[in-house]
C-alpha cells in the first residue's frame, strides 16, 4: 500500500510511503493492528448516555480517526475498519443478541466510511494538507450528509422494537449523527495536521509561548465560566467559547484553530462529565454547539491560512520583483498621474547621475523634457535627457502604462545610448572610408577593364594606320580611313559605356537580334583569329531579340572570343572557335562559346571568375570577372565548364526582349 498525498507529502510519512516503493504487507498489518487498538480505546472511552440497545453515545471521537486512516492510507483499509467497528459493537453495553447484527452494523459503519473517503479522495479532490477552504467545505458537506445517511441505515437496520416511536426514532438517529459528525470535524483535521508535525512547530513558531500559554488560559476559563457550580443555565454563557477559539484561529490559522477546537472538546467533555448532568440530551445540544463553535473555527482558521499563504506568496513575488529591478542593467522610473516619478532602481539613477531619493519626487519632465511625447509614442523613443549637472545625455525610452490599478502609473525603460551613439559615429565614418576605398577599387576595375577591352579597337587603329602609310593607292585611302574612324567611335563607345555601368550601374538598353550580335563581335576578331590560324564558326539555332546594352554584351563576347583565340595560339592540330545560340528555356536564349584548345585545368576552374585570376603571362585576370557582372547586370548567368570534345566552354544565359519587357512591366 502506499500514502497518496496532494502537493508536497509531509516530512514525517517520508520514510513510510515513497511513490516509488509500495508499502511492505508487515507495516500495512502493524497500521491495522494500531488502528484497531486505537478506535476500539476511543470508542470505549466514549461510553456515556448510551441510547440502548443500539450502544449510540453523542460523542465519538474515534469517527475522526476512522476517516483519517482511509484519507491517509487509501480505501484498501476498510478491512481494518471493519474488524475495529466490530470489536466496538462486541464489548459496548447494550449490544442485541441477534448473530446478524453482529456483521451488519459494522458493514453499515464499514460501508459509509469507505464511501465517504472514497468520495472526496476521488473525484472531489480533497486535499489531506488540509490547506485550502474548499477542504473544510469538503470535509463538512460530505461528512454531515454521510453520517445522517449512516445514522438513519444503523437505526433502522438495528431497530427491533416495532412499537418505537417517531420521536424516539429520531433521538436515535440524531445522537448518532451529531456523535459522528463531530468526531469527524475535530479529529480528522487534528490527525492531519499531527501527521505533518513540522507545519504544526512552524505554525506555533511564528508566535510566542506567552501567547501560546494566554490562550490556553482563555479557553479554560471560559470552560470555567460556563460549568462552574451555581449558573442556572449553562447554554446562556456557551457563545464564550467563542472568544478563545477566534484568537487563536486569527493568530495561528488553521493549525491554531484545529488545535483550539480539539482542546475546547476535550474540556467540554471533561466538564460535562464532572457536572450535574444526568442524561444525553442536554449533552446532544451542548454537542450540536460545540459542532457550530468547531466549523466557525476551522472556516476562520483556513481564510486566515489562506490569506497568509497568499500574503507570503505576494511577498515573495515582490522580493523577486524587487531583486529583478533592483539588478537590471537599465533604468527603470515609474511615474504617477502627476508625472512625478515615485520610484527608480539604480541603474536610472546611474543614467540620470542622482541617488535614488533625489531622483524620487523629480517630475518626469525636469530629466527627460520629451517625456510627454514619449508616453504617447506608444513605442520605443529616443530622447535627450537631462543629468543631474546639467548636461545632455542620449536616452532610449519605451512608456507603458498599468492597467487596472487605481492610480495610473506609467514604467518607463531608460537606456543610456551614448555608446551606441558614438559606436554609430564610428561606424558611419568607417563606411565613408570603405566606400571610398570601394569607389578606389570600381576606379581600378574600371581602369582595367577599360585597358582590357580598349586593346583590340586601339590594336585595329594601329593597323589601319600602319596600312595606310604603305598603301600608295588614293582608293584605298578612304576605306582605311573610314575603318580608323569606326575602330575609334567604338573605343569611344566602350569607354563611355563601362564608365557608366561602373559608376552608377545604368546600361543602354536597345533591342537586337542575336545573331546580329554574334556576327559583329565575330566581325571584330577575325583579323586576330586569322593572323593566329583560327577559324570562326557562328551556329544560331533559334532566331531570338534581346534587350540589352549591344556594348557591354559585345565586351562580354570579345572577352570570352579572344581568351578562346588566346588559348588557341600555342595549341596543335584543329583551331576552331565555335559561338552558339539555341533557347535553353522558355524566355532565355544560352550563348556558347567553345573552343578546341587544351581546356581548362581543375585548379584553375574554380577560380576563374576572380579578379586578378589569369594564366596569361600579359593578362590581368579581370576580364571574365567583369564579363560575369556585365551578364548578371543584365539578369543573366556566366559559367565555364569543359568541351563536348575536349577544350574550354563558356556559357551565359539571357532573357529574350519579350520576357525582359514582361518584367519591366510587372515592376
């Protein structure tokens, strides 16, 4: 068997039932055994103004202890009880001799016990730390409804006497309840609360034994009060019973209360014994009033737990809101309906250079002038502050204002920026400097490129005017002429288009075929490409406009036809440069450029496209990188791989004008 408890298990059952290790079969039979020992004693103890022949007594402590074994221990104990209840009904006076009563009165005892602890540790949780008002309600509804039901089953099961009259009926029925209920009422908190006996020394700890020792003086004197010799009346003076029993529940809570409650019980039992009473039915209603003074006291004792556990527990929640602002790295003010800042932790004090209390009581606006707009920014503001010398001070701020507290308060988050001030300062001055260097840097590209492309048309010029110093004839004269001019309005051409591509990124759109556009970049390196015994092939699958700037897509051809030649120029057997054009895509048109040289080495692939990147003894290794920001400017890829047969293949894929203007327009 194991203890089941709710929440945190007592310290005193730690070492008698863990969750982890049901309880031994020898410890289960010593708590029967013990159990049976102990409710036999009380039940014993309890033989006064017996209602014979049922042996009904008006008080019966061992009720009370009957529910806290099977609160405690579990249901699966109601053998125990059983065998208890049955050796009471043996030995009390009064006892019929009919055998069947013998097992059926402790079966209806057994039955309404077992049903009622089943009850509440079921499906109404009832909680056995006993810490909360809804367990005293528990504990009280389905306590006086279980006994009543008990009490009317025990009489009518045990009434042998046919001739018993309705008033004599009930005599029997309310001794048994009222004895029932009470027991239950007292004992039961009281060995709950003796089960957890370190909630008891902590409860009496809190208040002094002098206070301790004056209430157990107050409520034996109202004991006294009450049955002391020559009062004609002891109901009149009971409510003083009343006056002990508050303080001590209002000083101690529940613990107090269910202890004072005990005590008072015992006394009244103790007096009324010792007094002139000579029958139970005055000490029926001396027990209904001790039942009303026992649920005032246990309802009183657990609204004050309850209200104290609530007040620790806000206690707590403030220390630890108190340590969290105390400890943050950022100010924090709060400020009334007044803009008059009532508290700050100290780091806004460190913001605002000022003590705590000097800070305290300052008007919101006197540190920060912007506050007003702040409040109503209804997001993170930036604001300068004042310091407590006068100077300006950076500050971040964010307002929210409490809700449903009466006043309104505004929290304020402050921030010291000045670091972050000066950190951008610094940054901004860095990005100045690194865009300068990066202008620097576009500065030398583009003068490289420049010289890269410049090279052919200044070459072309060359010759031309070196032919036309040889040639004699006046007819040759205006054709070399004429190719003079052309070769330099297309070095012209280049230099203004690359300047501008690398200077603010524009390009020239114009619609061309690409055909056209291949034939003219082939145009252009035919002269070179003879002089080295390369032969120029031109394959258009698919005739296809594009949109693009004619020069810087003509650079990217001449760049990639002449690094084709370049690697033809050492290489044996067949030197043949091939530029294709086929659609690769709906809306894209893919431009080869393949030769048949010894292509291009492993190491050297991945790093084509770098700048300075060249195998060249005269090259500079920028012209496949400008190549590539030139087809990526246009929306387009460039990338190398090696030859269907052997050589180097360069591809760039673009977008026709159809699908570029699409484009355009959804932008």
């Amino acid at each position: 068997m194991r203890v089941k408890f709710h929440g945190n298990m007592p310290l005193t059952l730690a070492a008698t039932a863990t969750p982890s290790r049901p309880m031994s079969t020898q410890r289960a039979l010593g708590i029967a055994a013990a159990f049976v020992v102990g409710y036999v004693a009380l039940a014993l103890l309890s033989r006064y103004y017996l209602v014979r022949p049922f042996a009904i007594t008006a008080w019966y402590p061992a009720a009370g202890l009957a529910m806290g074994l099977l609160l405690v221990f579990g249901v699966r104990f109601w053998p125990a009880l059983a065998v208890a209840s049955t050796c009471n009904l043996l030995l009390s006076r009064g006892m019929p001799a009919f055998p069947y009563t013998q097992f059926l009165a402790p079966l209806i005892i057994t039955a309404g016990y077992a049903g009622m602890a089943a009850l509440l540790r079921g499906p109404l949780e009832f909680r056995n730390e006993f810490d909360r008002v809804r367990d005293v309600w528990l504990l009280v509804a389905v306590s006086a409804v279980g006994t009543l039901l008990m009490g009317l089953a025990y009489v009518s099961a045990l009434r042998f006497d046919s001739a018993m009259t309705v008033w004599e009926f009930g005599r029997a029925v309310t001794r048994f309840w009222i004895g029932h209920l009470v027991g239950i009422v007292i004992n039961t908190p009281l060995l709950l609360l003796l089960i957890d006996r370190p909630r008891i020394d902590r409860a009496l700890q809190r208040r002094s034994r002098l206070e301790i020792v004056a209430q157990t003086a107050a409520a034996t004197l109202a004991l006294l009060l009450i049955f002391a010799p020559g009062w004609s009346d002891e109901y009149k003076w009971f409510y003083v019973l009343f006056m002990p029993l508050i303080w001590i529940a209002t000083r101690h809570g529940i613990v107090g209360a269910v202890l004072g409650i005990a005590i008072l019980q015992l006394g009244l039992i103790v007096a009324i014994l010792n007094s002139s009473f000579q029958h139970g039915t005055a000490v029926t209603e001396f027990q209904f009033m001790m039942l009303a003074l026992a649920v005032t006291g246990l309802f009183l004792g657990m609204f004050v737990t309850e209200r104290g556990a609530a007040h620790d527990a806000l206690n707590r929640s403030e220390a630890r809101l108190r340590a969290m602002v105390s400890t943050a790295s950022y100010g924090i003010i709060t400020i009334d309906e007044h803009d008059v800042i009532v508290a700050a932790n100290p780091a806004a004090a460190a913001v605002f250079g000022l003590a705590q209390d000097k800070l305290t009581g300052t008007l919101a606006r006197d540190v920060i002038p912007e506050f007003a707009r702040a409040s109503h920014a209804g997001e993170v503001f930036e604001a300068d502050g004042v310091r407590g010398d006068g100077s300006a001070i950076p500050l971040e701020l964010a307002v929210s204002v409490t809700s449903g507290g009466t006043p309104t308060l505004r929290i304020a988050i402050v921030r010291d920026i000045s670091r972050r001030r000066e950190l951008e300062r610094k940054f901004n001055e860095s990005q100045a400097e690194l865009n300068r260097s990066a202008r620097l840097a576009a500065a030398g590209e583009m003068a490289a490129a420049l010289a890269h492309e410049l090279h052919q048309p200044l070459s072309a010029i060359r010759n031309y005017a070196s032919a036309f110093r040889l040639v004699d004839s006046e007819q040759a004269a205006p054709a070399l002429m004429r190719k003079v001019e052309s070769e330099a309005v297309r070095a012209a051409e280049i230099v203004q288009r690359l300047r501008d591509f690398f200077q603010a990124g524009t390009s020239r759109l114009e619609r061309i075929d690409v055909g056209e556009l291949i034939g003219i970049a082939l145009a252009h390196a035919r002269a070179e490409a003879a002089q080295k015994g390369v032969s120029l092939e031109m394959t258009v699958a698919q005739k296809a406009d594009l949109l693009v700037d004619r020069v810087q897509i003509e650079t990217v051809l001449h760049c990639l036809i002449g690094n084709a030649i370049d690697a033809l120029a050492a290489a044996e057997g067949t030197r043949r440069v091939r530029v294709e054009a086929a659609s690769c895509d709906e809306g894209w048109i893919n431009v080869s450029v393949i030769d048949s040289g010894p292509g291009i080495s492993p190491v050297m692939l991945g790093r084509l496209f770098e700048p300075f990147a060249t195998n060249k003894p005269s090259g500079i290794g920028l012209g496949l990188s400008v190549s590539r920001s030139l087809v990526e400017a246009h929306g387009g890829r460039l990338w190398a791989e090696s030859g269907p047969a052997g050589g180097a293949a360069f591809h760039f894929s673009l977008p026709t004008a159809e699908l570029k203007l699409a484009s355009i327009h959804d932008e």
